[in-house]
C-alpha cells in the first residue's frame, strides 16, 4: 500500500476477515471489506472505483465471479487453502464414499479455488498481476493448474521480502 500498489486479500472465514481487518488498522492501512450493512458487491464497487488501498474478503465473495484488472487490485494475497474441517460430516462422508481417491479430489478442490483467486487480476496473457499465495499448502498442487501460458511466471519458495521486491518491479 506504502508503494500505491492496491490488494486483495481473500482469506477462508469470517473470523481470518474480522482479524485481517484489526492488523490492517494496526498497521494504518486502508483497507474495505464488507459487513455492517455493505453488501460485498457494494465493497467490491466501491474499490474498483478508488476506495481503500486493500479490499479484503472471503473466497466465496471474492473467490469467483469479481474481475480487477488493469491494476485495480495489482497484487492479491491468498492467505490459505479452505481445507474442509475434517470432523464434519460432509467430510466423514466423502472419505467413506471415495476411500483413497478423497485426497485426489480434495487437492483438485483446491487447485480449482487457487485458480479462481489468481484469475480475479490475471486473466490472459497480456494482464499483469500478482497473486501471492501464502500458504506452503499450496506449493503441492498451484504450479499443476495454472494455464500453460502463466507457467512461466510461477515462483515458488520465494521469501515474502523477494516477493515484494519482484512484485514491485513488475508492477512499477
């Protein structure tokens, strides 16, 4: 944000939101998300046309279905995988049901949800963006579901100074 590069930042829970949002405002970062009255369609609006350095909400609002391009949201921050609670019964019911093909499904879940998050800035080949995917999670299946033509651009082990230093001279 101190360099007047704007985010997202898409996280799994409410509660990641509520926490992301509290360190935001530590930090002095102006940041939007949705919540008390604003829809996150609204919230969404209202940072394509200039509010806020950061918008931050859920993969199932921001996840699918929202586009910022053109540097609108320059760098996204996808914090981690939504791994489902394996104690619920959606869960014990899938394992039963797939057996040894659950863990297979389960990661091209995530590839897909992975895919999805980076697609919001990075659409084709001509866009430029960041996608910055925190979680060592997902190193085992990010590089696998990205288009042919984006390969390139992967990254993986890199440390959070080295991402910003090569996101800033991308994005500059």
């Amino acid at each position: 944000a101190r360099q007047g590069i704007r985010s997202l930042v898409v996280v799994i829970s409410n509660a990641e939101r509520s926490q992301f949002m509290r360190l935001a405002a530590e930090e002095g970062v102006e940041a939007i998300t949705y919540g008390d009255g604003l829809l996150a369609k609204d919230a969404a609006l209202a940072f394509k046309n200039g509010t806020g350095d950061v918008l931050c909400g859920c993969t199932a609002h921001y996840g699918i279905g929202v586009d910022f391009p053109k540097g609108t949201a320059g760098v996204i921050w996808f914090l981690r995988p939504g791994f489902p609670n394996p104690l619920s019964a959606a869960t014990k019911f899938e394992v039963e049901r797939y057996g040894s093909r659950y863990q297979s499904r389960l990661a091209y879940r995530i590839m897909l949800e992975a895919q999805q998050v980076v697609g919001r800035n990075i659409r084709g080949p001509r866009d430029k963006g960041v996608c910055i995917l925190m979680s060592r999670k997902f190193q085992d299946f990010a590089y696998s579901g990205l288009p042919d033509w984006l390969k390139p651009a992967y990254r993986r082990g890199l440390t959070l100074d080295a991402c910003l230093k090569d996101t800033k001279k991308l994005l500059a």
